[in-house]
C-alpha cells in the first residue's frame, strides 16, 4: 500500500468481513438474516439487502470505511478485482450487474482511498499510494451484454476492464468448463473478443470450457487471460486448466491467476494447506514461467465467517450457475484452505511463496506480472 510493489488479487467480490462490518458483528448479520425471512423475504433477496445495508452504512457512517480500510490493510492487497453480480431469482445478469455496479460507484464516491483503476498507469500509481485500487470485471460478458456487442461499450464507460466470456455454461459467445456441449467461441463470440481488443479490455476464459478457451486464444489479437483457475494436471477438476490450454497461453504471451477455493484446487482433501495452492502456481510456471502467473484467490464465497443463515441457499446458486452437485457438497462452501481462513489472513499466502520461490518471482507473483500483462494488452 505504501510499497511501490503491486499486490493484485482477483477476489470475486468485496470481503466478508466487510459486510459483517457494516451490520456490527456476524451474530448481528445472521440475526439481520433471520428477521428478514421470518417478514417474508426470500433468501435471494435478504442477500441483495445485505450488500445495499453494507452499501448504505460505507456511504453514511466514517466508521465503516475506517474498518473497511483497515481489513484492506491487515490483508495487504491493494489491488483487488471485483464481479458485479446478481443473486434475486428472475433479475437478468444484464440488470443485476449493473446494479451491483452502481454499488460500487457508491462506494467509490464515500471514500477518497477507494479507487476505481482502469489502466496499468492509475494500478501502479494506488501502489505506491495509500490507495486500494478495484478493478472491475464482468464474469459471464454474454449474459452482461444481453446479445448486443455495443453493450460491451457501456461496461468499459462504467469502469469494467476484464471481461470473462463465459461462466460455467454455455451462452451466446461460447461455452463454459461444465457445460456438456463443449463447442467452441461463436461467430459472435468473435465479434465480442473483436470489440474487446479494440477498447482495450482484458479478455477472461477462467471459466471456459476447453474448446472455447483454445479459439480464444487463437482468435485475440491480444493476449488472454486467465485469471483465476487451477490446474487440471495438479488437481483433476473442471473449473481447472489442461496443459494443453495453458501451453497454448504460454505461446500468446498470456497470464495465469491461481485460485485458492479447495474445492477448485483440492477435490476430495478433508483437510488441504496452501501446499497445494503452491503446487499449482508451480506447475503453472513450469509451463508459463514464472513471470506470466498469479494470484486469483476467487475467496469471496471461501470465508470461515460466511453468514451462517445463507450457507445452504448459496450452495444451491452456485449449483444453479453450473458447478457440480457432488462435487460442491463434499464440503462446506465456507472453507478456508490452510491458514487462510478470512480475507485479512492473506498474509500467509505472502509468507509460503517465499518458500518456494526467489525474491524477484515471489514480487511478480504478488502483483508485478499481472501489471506487466496488462501493460501488454493495453
């Protein structure tokens, strides 16, 4: 934060602890929660009124952006990528992510330390700054663009600068890592890629499936992203990567971002370490170098403090986005891995890469390389 060197995450969404902030405690978040399903409201709903509380208290009371900072802080991120999302059953994706980035306008607009970054130029000046610095994505851009490729357009005026294809299943620009389909990018898939080169964005396949991530690869003009996936090699699962995709990004120039969700990284391991988050950033550099890897952690849904009142009904929507029913009820979605257990324990994932990695690869991992890759696609 006052180092000049980066450290990027690609997060998901704003920290638990933020929310849990903003309501006073977890006891009162999980009584908050109860009191409003016993008036009538679904459990959707309670979660998109969890996040205008949140939104409101940050806005109003000096106090939360003093907390909220400090969990910042303690983490030692200062940069960090949000998604914009939608919960309420029957709102679009179109709707219910700009909605959530309306959200985020607020919260930029309360706290002169929260900035929205947009360029390589404006993340390294929050680095060496007090700042912290969100960039915003779009995990799923055919869903956020509603079949309009303009659309893409008003997502880059708004802020968004990384743009995910796909999430797990198939829509009109290709197809996800679960969808049983398998094809490939579409012909409009294309001409999305093609508007998203042209303003500069950074194009995501983390949640493509194979093919789609290969055409993808192929057909930028620019180097691809992947943000936040493990690696299939370490950890056969289906939100991971094959050799043959992350060879295939290795000869673009592209970028690999690691995410830390056991049930991603460690399918079927009663109890994983960051152990094995470090053997995927390995073999990812064995491919890559370790110039071209990263950190995505992904940690949002991971939080030992995750509300209690929402733990089931946010299995079931992740179920409903396309993960796995086995797979994603071998374990508590609210599992940490190892020692990092809430987003404010980050800094032990800073401490095992230097186990395992010199001084120079442990800082391009930290943050460095993402910068680096973005400064190529710009």
């Amino acid at each position: 934060m006052t180092d000049e060197r980066a450290v990027f995450d690609y997060a998901a969404s704003a920290p638990w602890e933020q929310a849990i902030t903003a309501h006073g405690g977890i006891d009162e978040i999980n009584h908050h929660i109860r009191r409003m399903v016993d008036e009538g409201a679904s459990k959707d709903e309670c979660w998109e009124r969890i996040w205008d509380h949140e939104v409101r208290q940050f806005e109003t009371d000096p106090s939360v952006r003093t907390a909220v900072r400090d969990i910042y802080q303690t983490a030692g991120v200062d940069l960090v990528s949000v998604t914009p999302w939608v919960h309420e059953t029957g709102t679009s994706e179109h709707l219910g992510q700009r909605r959530d980035l309306a959200r985020w306008q607020v919260r930029f607009d309360a706290a002169e330390w929260l900035d929205k970054v947009t360029s390589p130029e404006e993340a390294r000046r929050v680095a060496g700054s007090d700042a912290v610095g969100v960039i915003l994505n779009t995990q799923n851009v055919g869903g956020a663009i509603d079949g309009s490729v303009d659309t893409i357009d008003i997502l880059y005026n708004e802020g968004v600068r990384i743009f995910q294809l796909t999430y797990n299943y198939q829509n009109l620009v290709g197809t996800g890592c679960n969808d049983p389909s398998a094809g490939g990018l579409s012909a409009f898939g294309r001409d999305v890629v093609d508007r998203i080169n042209e303003l500069g964005g950074i194009v995501d396949v983390s949640h493509c499936g194979k093919r789609t991530t290969l055409d993808t690869i192929e057909y930028s003009d620019d180097p691809v992203a992947v943000t936040h996936a493990s690696c299939q090699a370490v950890a056969d699962h289906y939100r991971g990567k094959s050799d043959e995709e992350i060879e295939a990004l290795a000869e673009a120039d592209g970028y690999m971002g690691i995410v830390s969700l056991p049930w991603f990284i460690a399918p079927g391991e009663p109890a994983p370490t960051l152990d094995i988050l470090l053997d995927h950033l390995e073999h990812a550099a064995s491919i890559l170098g370790t110039d071209r890897i990263g950190l995505g952690t992904d940690f949002f849904p991971a939080d030992t403090r995750f509300p209690e009142e929402l733990l089931a009904y946010y299995k079931e929507h992740i179920i409903e986005l396309g993960f796995d029913r086995e797979k994603v009820e071998r374990r508590s979605i609210a599992d940490g891995i190892g020692a990092f257990e809430t987003y404010e324990d980050w800094p032990v994932i800073r401490s095992k890469l230097r186990e395992r990695f010199s001084p120079p690869a442990v800082e391009g991992v930290l943050g460095e390389n993402f910068l680096d890759y973005w400064e190529r696609v710009v």
